[in-house]
C-alpha cells in the first residue's frame, strides 16, 4: 500500500512540475474543441441570412434619362418593380404647381416630389397604391386618365402629372423611391439619397 500511495504522490508531483495539471489541459481543451464547433455551426447559418447576390445587384439601378424627350414617359425596373420616370413639360409643371393641396387626398406639392432644381423629372413606383396593380400612363398612346397622369384601369383610380391621387379608391400617390442624379444624364434609383 505504501508503493500505490508513493507511485500516486510522484504521479501527482510530476503532473504539476510543469506547471499544468493534466485535467486543467483536458479542460481547456475540451472547452477550446466546443467552441470551434459553434462557431462551425453558426457560421453557415449567418451566411444563409445575407441577403442573396440578386437582391444585392437590384439595390440600385441605373438609367439613362438622356433620350426621354418633354412630354414623354419610360418604365423601366428597380427591385423587380415597375418605375416610371418622366419628363414633364413646362405646361404639366404649371398644371400640378396650380393644384390646391386642400384639393388633394394625400397632399403633396411637386417640390416634395423631385429634386431641386429638377422639377421637370418624376420619378415615382409603377404600383397603384390600391391593390397594387401597373397603372397606364407611362407608355406611348396609353390613357393617362381624365388628369393627364396615370390611370389604373382595374378599379378607376386617376394620378394627376405629379403621380397624386385624384380620383378612385387609391389612398395614397405614387410612392417616390430614393434615387439621385449622378451625371445629367443619369439617374441612380436606390441606394441612398443624393443630389
């Protein structure tokens, strides 16, 4: 018995000579081991959550305004929506500048709806604030509804040239997306708010 208490002792002192006890190793170990293997589980779960390549490309887009003559409309796409983007003339100007807002359901001057300095371009969503459906208006020959704007066929609701609601169960105007002008002849629809 002496021996096995002799043989423990010297097991016990050689394990502690170096400083760490073989237990405290096994435990940093195992510890270091679990956590590695969190991290290794996680990991692709965080990667599933990034929003996916295509969505990432489609955060702006960029459009050349340079052919859209006075008077004239395009629509063209933005996060898988319809946008129109349109050229006002002086006269459509005059005509939304003359509006009251005391008129309007959701009153909102032309000035809240371009850019400074820019007020001959509008830039609004594709969607009928109703049920969301594509209003007419954006195209060549289409029928802009009794105020010359966009006119959503399915349940008769009518935008004026600045994209207000005027008549029809839409509540709301067409919604103005974030975009900026980042050359004079281009316009940049998301990502932030420019010039």
């Amino acid at each position: 018995m002496a021996t096995e208490a002799q043989s423990a002792a010297g097991s016990q002192d050689t394990a502690t000579e170096g400083g760490v006890r073989r237990r405290d190793f096994l435990n940093v170990a195992a510890v270091s081991f679990a956590g590695v293997g969190a991290v290794a589980a996680v990991a692709p779960l965080l990667v599933q959550m990034a929003p996916p390549a295509d969505v990432l490309a489609l955060a702006t887009t960029e459009v050349d305004i340079s052919k859209i003559q006075p008077g004239q409309a395009i629509k063209t796409s933005w996060r898988k929506q319809p946008v129109f983007i349109r050229n006002l003339t002086p006269a459509e100007i005059k005509a939304a500048n003359a509006v009251p807002l005391s008129e309007l359901r959701d009153p909102q001057s032309l000035a809240d709806r371009t850019k400074p300095g820019k007020a001959n371009w509008l830039i609004t969503l594709g969607v009928c604030t109703h049920l969301g459906c594509v209003p007419l208006g954006a195209g060549e020959g289409e029928n802009r509804g009794p105020y010359g704007g966009y006119f959503c066929p399915c349940h008769g609701s009518a935008y004026d040239t600045a994209a207000r609601i005027r008549s029809g169960p839409a509540p709301l105007n067409l919604q103005v997306p974030e975009y900026s002008f980042i050359s004079p002849t281009t316009v940049q629809i998301g990502g932030g708010k420019g010039k």
